[in-house]
C-alpha cells in the first residue's frame, strides 16, 4: 500500500511523504503507483522549477520521495492543495492501494 502523508502546519500543507507499492499490478507496470509518482514528481516540479520555491525535495534508494516548503507561500500552497484533490481521488477509486495520512512535519 502506498502512504501518502501530507505535512501540515496549522491548517496549511507544508510538504508531504509518500512511500511504498500500490500493489495493484506488476512492478514497472502499476498503473497505480504510476499516477501517485507523476502527480508527486509534478508537483515536486512544478514548485522548485517553475515557481522556485524554497522547497526541499528528497527521494531515497528505496522510492520515498519527500518535499517539504516554507509556509506561508500562496504558489505552494495552490499547488498541494491540487495535489491533495488528485491523491484524495485516487484513493478513492483504489481504497486498498493508497492511504492517506495528515501530520506535522517533525513526525514525517
């Protein structure tokens, strides 16, 4: 199962944490794991290269992948929030492939 966890602080996302295998297919060829590591790699992308944020964003040997920016910045904050509307309906139409998980970033 893949753990999508969304970093917050107060009522705004500051990052997230997103490991593990959907399960639903063959490894190279998860449709589900697939859609979860595009949608983090673009958003990953789309706040460090297109909007420059102060973002930091890590990917270990394993597949965690993590970012995490500063608060307050309305650009990245557009950009989770999309995030969060797209992994929120993934896992809705694959419930026992993806969860998702709220918490505060010293507990990541």
């Amino acid at each position: 199962m893949i753990r999508f966890k969304f970093l917050l602080s107060g009522n705004a996302v500051t990052g997230f944490d997103v490991a593990g295998h959907a399960g639903y297919g063959n490894k190279g060829s998860d449709i589900v794991c697939a859609a979860v590591s595009s949608a983090a790699y673009l958003a990953a992308n789309t706040l460090t290269d297109c909007f420059q944020v102060g973002a930091v964003a890590a990917q270990d040997p394993n597949g965690r992948m993590t970012l995490t920016v500063p608060p307050g910045d309305e650009a990245a904050q557009q950009v989770l929030k999309g995030l969060e509307h797209h992994i929120r309906m993934l896992s809705e139409q694959y419930p026992d492939c993806i969860k998702i998980i709220y918490g505060g970033n010293n507990n990541a």
